[in-house]
C-alpha cells in the first residue's frame, strides 16, 4: 500500500531540501585559502549605499548620487597591488600569504601564483612574505613589486609557468629593501618606491636592511630588458630619498607630474615635476592628512582621465583635483591598501580593504 506525504511533512521535507543545496552551493564558492567570494545570488547580501564625506561639490561630476559598494570577495588578511587584466579579470596580491589571486567579475576566486615574494626555505620571520603592487607594460606584461623578494619582476606572459625576468634586484651593489608600488611612463621607463614594510621586522634598523634610503627609483629602459637578461644594474636611478616611507606611486595623465605617497610618519602626498630626462625636480607637498586621526593612510594610488588623484587614506578612498584640492573621501569599512581601474569602460574602482575586495562603479574613467 502506498502512502502519501501529509501536506505539511512535504512541506518540511522541501525546506530541509533546499537549506542543504544552499549550503553546498555556498561551499563551493570557496577556495581553500583564497578567501570567500560573495557572486552571483548572494551579492545582493553585499551590496550597500555608497558613503562619501563631500568636501567639494565637484565630487558630484565624480561619484554617482545613487552610487553603491559591493563586497566582492572577503576572508583574506592584507590584501594589496590590484591590477585590471583586459581579458576581463583582476589579480590582486594577498602579502601574508605569500601568493596573487585572480578574481573573476562574478566573485570567483582563484590562486594565480604561490609563492609570488619569498621563496627561501627557512621560515620567512615576517608578517608579509609575499608579493606587493602590479601594473602592466605596454605589451601587457605583469610586472610586480616583489616586496619580501626584494625585487622587481616581469612576467613574460599570463601563462600557467611563464618565465620571469627580474627587473631590478640591488642599487650600487647593496640589495633593494623591499619594492612597493610601481608605474610605467610612456617612453617605457618604470618607477618605483622602495620602503622596508617588506622586510621581517618592517623597519630601518632590519638586520638584512642594506639600503641607508627609503628611495623612489628609476629603470630607464625597463620595457626594453629582454626576457631573461639580468638586470641593467648600473642604469637604475635614485630619484627620491628625502621620503621617509614611499609608498604608492602614480603619473598625471599628461605624464608632467609624478605624485609619491609617505605613508609615515606624517601622511603626506608628494608631487613631482618630470623632466624631459625622467629625472624629478620642484618636490611639493601635494596635500598633507597629518591631523585625520582616522585609520589608514597614504598607500596604493590611481589617476583618472581629467587627472584627480585616488589614493587610500584616512578613513578611505581619497579623492583630490589635480591642484590638489580635497574633493571628498569614499568611506570604507576597513582600513584600506590600494585602489586601480577596471572593467571594459574602466569606470569601476576596485578597492584592496584589507580583508575585502570592494568595487564602485563612477562617472570618471581612469587612466
């Protein structure tokens, strides 16, 4: 004899169902060590109001009265260095454990390349082993800031197993600190800032700190450095040591000003005047945040197209014009590391948080 489900044991029965598979289907969202993505259905959950101290009506033309802010990925420790791949992706750094991530526009997550900063086989004896900043060359090479490596590297290709082409290791014979941040100027040259934040202990007295400078440096022909060739040793450049903690790093659109954050100890952003050499000249102080006792500071830094300046600092996203007048602050809910462009439009900013990957869709594209 057959019997059937009572209505409401049915009921029950389709609840019970449909909790399980959604407890499956948010598992797997997860990869191991790689944080939790928040895509497709459950985004929605992660999705809030735009909040922005405005300083200067102008942040109106920038920033969308009904703007929002998605949390796209979380559970991570520091993230760091993100970077728009134009096959439609990001790839961010997260520092503590050691690798670069790959994050897809729907949330899913995946590991690029581990180890991406220290590979010695001894316990590394600091909290940030891995890699730093990434930008791209003309020909669409990642090039990073190997921070706890000491160096700067090259991709050759976005290839499972690429080869690698160290950029830059050591300035007159004694080993860069620990590569921050980094840009490229149009003629191919590259900039980058070297503070001891990579270092076991992170600061200047480090046991393994060669360098007496905190510099901002200069490879005058990085793009042309053929694949695997050793480093143009003798032709790197120390432009800047009179900054205590370089920090992020970022030209204007017009490529006449190059602007330098110190991250510590006063918060400070620095403005350039680029020579026709690619030398600096005519140090300013673009704008100084010494007296915002909220968390966070200068760090990670992008320009959009009519030249407003990005950067994190107190409370979160900064937004200057390019006189350096403070415009408004995008408000994040963690103390946040570094910003860059991204998407077919490169109207979205996505924000490094330090456990969260955060995007805001805006008016302005960036550079």
């Amino acid at each position: 004899m057959v019997h059937y489900l009572k209505p409401l044991r049915y009921v029950a029965l389709m609840a019970v169902l449909i909790q399980s598979l959604s407890v499956v289907d948010a598992s797997a969202r997860r990869t191991p060590g790689a944080g939790v993505a928040t895509a497709g259905a459950y985004a929605s959950e992660n999705v809030s109001p735009l909040k922005v101290d405005r300083l200067d009506a102008t942040i109106d033309t920038i920033v969308p009265a009904s703007a929002t802010m998605e949390r796209v990925a979380t559970g991570f420790t520091w993230v760091e260095g993100p970077v728009w791949i134009p096959a439609g992706y990001l790839l961010f750094a997260e520092i503590t454990s050691n690798s670069i991530r790959k994050l897809q526009p729907d949330g899913t997550l995946s590991i690029f390349m581990q180890p991406s900063g220290y590979k010695g086989t001894a316990p590394y004896g600091g909290k940030e082993p891995g890699s730093n900043g990434m930008t791209l060359d003309q020909s669409g090479r990642l090039t990073v800031a190997g921070h706890a490596q000491r160096d700067v590297w090259r991709l050759e290709s976005l290839d499972a197993g690429a080869p690698v082409t160290v950029l830059a290791d050591s300035f007159e014979g004694k080993k860069l600190n620990s590569p921050n941040d980094l840009v490229y100027k149009s003629d191919g040259s590259l900039y980058f800032t070297d503070p001891p934040y990579g270092l076991p202990t992170q600061g200047d007295s480090d046991p393994i700190k060669d360098l007496q400078v905190n510099g901002v440096y200069r490879i005058p022909k990085a793009f042309e450095q053929k694949p695997g060739a050793a480093p143009a040793r003798d032709q790197l450049q120390l432009l800047v040591k009179d900054v205590p903690r370089p920090n992020g790093i970022a030209f204007s659109p017009d490529e006449k000003f190059l602007y330098v954050d110190n991250s510590g100890p006063k918060k400070l952003w620095m403005r350039y005047r680029v020579k026709e050499d690619g030398s600096l000249t005519d140090a300013t102080v673009f704008y100084d945040a010494s007296s915002d006792p909220r968390p966070g500071g200068p760090d990670g830094m992008k320009v959009d197209r009519k030249g407003n300046v990005y950067s994190t600092g107190p409370g979160g996203i900064w937004i200057f014009s390019p006189e350096g007048k403070a415009l408004g602050t995008i408000l994040v809910p963690e103390r946040t590391a570094n910003v860059n462009w991204g998407g077919a439009d490169r109207k979205t900013l996505y924000i490094t948080a330090s456990s969260s990957i955060y995007r805001v869709t805006l008016k302005v594209p960036g550079v």
